[in-house]
C-alpha cells in the first residue's frame, strides 16, 4: 500500500456566511483527500442548512485538516464509530466530468480515479 493511500482521520470546516457552516470528523485515504481538490468537483450536500439552501461547491484545501494518520488513531475512530457530521464522500458530484460518474458518490468518483492512476 502506497503512503498516499493510507487511512487518515480528517475534520471538514466550511464556512457558509450567514446561513451556517458544516463540520464532519471522518476516516479517508489520503489520496482521496487529493483528488477531491485537486479535481475541483463541486460537492452537492443538498439542503443541508435548512430548507432552499442548495449547498454545494468546491471543497478547498483549508477546509480539510488532517488530524492524524497514525494506524491506532483511525482503528478506534472506525472501531467505535466516531465519525460525526458531514463526510463530503457521501454526497453526490454537482459538474461530473464523465458521463460514467453521473449518479456516483464523491467516494465512489475518488475510487474509480485513484484505481485508474
């Protein structure tokens, strides 16, 4: 297994202005965490932030922090289920860019291209 395809724990912050923010504390491959930005899809949480407020948008750099990488770390987050909030690999993709990525996950999307490098 690549280092870059390693596990890590990850907390998401964005900033929404006044209609609210989003949090998530989640388990992801690193690499996915890279594809995910540098590929620039627009994340579609639906209306999340209560009803007519459509969020969706690009994920960027700032707001995903990885708190740590470490095998034991990410063993009791998935052990015990401490994954909380908003995990953006759940959600579909608002401007897929291939026709087979229509109706997939982020997950689902970040799979398929890291199998592909």
């Amino acid at each position: 297994m690549s280092k870059n395809s390693k596990e890590a724990v990850y907390k998401m912050h964005i900033d929404c202005g006044r209609s609210g923010e989003l949090e998530g504390v989640f388990v992801a491959k690193k690499s996915h965490i890279k594809i995910l930005i540098d590929s620039e899809m627009e994340v579609y949480f639906g209306e999340v932030l209560g009803k007519h407020s459509e969020v969706y948008g690009k994920i960027e750099k700032k707001e995903i922090k990885m708190v740590s990488d470490n095998e034991d770390v990410v063993k009791v987050i998935r052990t015990h289920e401490l994954e909380s909030g908003y995990n953006p690999f759940e959600y579909s993709v608002v401007n897929q860019q291939r026709d087979d990525f229509i109706d997939l996950t982020v997950g689902e999307i970040c799979e398929i291209l890291d199998t592909e490098k």
